[in-house]
C-alpha cells in the first residue's frame, strides 16, 4: 500500500510539474532563464509583455545575454530608454515570427525550398533561414549571421530558439 501512495504521489507530482511548465507563457519562460536577462528587460521597456503572453502562437528567435553584449557599447542603455521604445519594439518585433515552428520544421522548410527559408516577422520585416552543417542559421536585412544555439523551448503560446546574434531590421 505504501508502494502505491509513493507511486500515486510522485505521478501527481509529476503531472503538476509538467502542467505548470506547459502553462508558463513565451515571457514567463524567458524571466525564468537567467540566459534572456536582457531580453526581458527589453520586453518590458517595449511593453512587449501583454503581447508574447498572448495566445499566440509565436515563434521567438531569442538572443542570449552575451548577443546584447556583443552590440557597441552604450546600445542597449539607448534602446531602453523611453525617447527609444519605436525603435526597440522594431527590434524586437524582428525577432518574432507568427507560427509555431519547430526546430525539426524549421529544417525541413529549409531542405524543400532550395537550403533557405523565408519567414515574415511581426515587425513586418524577413528573416532568411539556412543550415550551416547541423547549425540553423539566421541572416536579417542587412545580411548579419545569428546561429540557433538552443532549440524548441517550449512554452504554452508558442516556441523559443535561443541565438548568439541580435539581428536587426532594416
């Protein structure tokens, strides 16, 4: 009998566990990573919130801290400034493309169209797809490179690959 209430327990427990990941939303997900840090704080400045905790689906090619970092100095101080918000949201926005699209989608698209794939973001810009080996790589307007370096992060109203690179739009 006891054999059986540890079972029953730890089944529970791990339906809980489960539910309560599957129910974090795209920003809930990224606030509980230390790794997208920067990236919250630029949501919440752009006032993206409300908008990725929507239903969705969105897929978000998320940039890491280091990426942030990696632009000159000062950028992502301006970018967070109130005067900024157009600017950051376009950002952002850029990063976002409505779907969700897997990793294992995102490569086949990829294979069937050629070894690219376009897909249109939110902020109305593109976002060309390729494959570097095993790597998905990304190349914005202005022809700058960003590598998925973390795939299929699931959340409850779409999906997040994390990538070294901000990319920018026109």
């Amino acid at each position: 009998m006891k054999i059986l209430k540890i079972t029953i327990f730890s089944a529970l427990m791990l339906f809980i566990s489960t539910s309560y990941t599957q129910s974090k939303t795209i920003v809930g997900v990224a606030a509980g990573n230390e790794n997208f840090t920067t990236l919250v704080a630029a949501v919440k400045a752009a006032d993206l919130v409300e908008t990725l905790n929507s239903e969705g689906p969105f897929t978000v090619f998320a940039p890491v801290n280091s990426a942030f970092d990696a632009l000159p100095t000062g950028t992502v101080d301006n970018l967070l400034k109130p005067e900024s918000k157009d600017a950051l949201t376009g950002i952002l926005t850029y990063h976002v493309v409505a779907g969700n699209y897997m990793a294992g989608d995102i490569i086949n698209a990829i294979k069937g169209n050629n070894g690219v794939f376009s897909v249109k973001t939110v902020q109305g810009g593109s976002i060309t797809l390729s494959l570097s080996g095993d790597k998905v790589m990304l190349k914005d307007a202005n022809g700058n490179m960003a590598t998925v370096i973390m795939a299929d992060v699931a959340a409850s109203n779409g999906v997040i690959h994390a990538i070294d690179t901000v990319v920018m739009p026109k």
